[in-house]
C-alpha cells in the first residue's frame, strides 16, 4: 500500500506542473499518478521519461500531419521561455494544437513496465 501512495504521489508530481502551465489537462495527470500507483515508486521516473520521449513524437508527428511544424516549435520555445504569456496559446481553441496526451501515457508506462 506504501509503495503504491507513494507511486501515485510521485506521478502527480510529475505530471501537475505540465498542467499547471496548460500543457496537459487534468485527466491526464490523474491517468499517469494511477498508472504510477500500480507501478510503484521505482518505476515512476522511467515512465515519466518514457512518456515524455513519445509524447515529444506525437506531438511532433500530429504537427507535420497538421502543416504546422514550424509554428508549434516557435510556440514551445516561447513557453519554454516565459509559460504565462504562451498559455493563452495552448488553450486557444482557434490554434488547433491540442491533442489527446493519453496514447502516450499508455506507451510510456507499459514501456516502464516492461523494460
């Protein structure tokens, strides 16, 4: 039961200040602290990074798909940079730059699962 608190509590962690910015939305952070719970704590940082890595290619890959590279990268930097004056961005529903994150949950924690 510790370890899966712990798991759980950690994946919030990781996963709040994504939303906190605008990044990801709320079911996503809670997706990724209940895979973590069933994890456990040793696992986590595996699959955040997992996660991370294949949520790099799809956004990359739903930004070609979209003919919008070149401005989503500008957009990113500028998050990067200074993230409240980029999050009007993200949630702007003109911009047409959100997508579902929780494909790449799904990859990252079973890659962490099973590697």
């Amino acid at each position: 039961l510790g370890g899966a608190l712990l798991g759980c509590a950690l994946g919030l962690a990781f996963m709040l200040p994504g939303h906190l910015f605008g990044a990801t939305g709320a079911g996503d952070v809670k997706l990724f602290a209940a895979a973590d719970a069933l994890l456990g704590p040793a696992t986590t940082v595996q699959a955040f990074l997992y996660t991370a890595i294949v949520g790099g290619i799809l956004a990359i890959a739903i930004a070609i798909r979209r003919r919008r590279l070149a401005r989503t990268l500008g957009a990113t930097a500028r998050l990067v940079s200074d993230p409240a004056a980029a999050s009007g961005e993200i949630e702007s529903s003109e911009a047409d730059n959100r997508f579902a994150y929780a494909p790449a949950i799904a990859v990252g924690v079973v890659m962490a699962a099973l590697l």
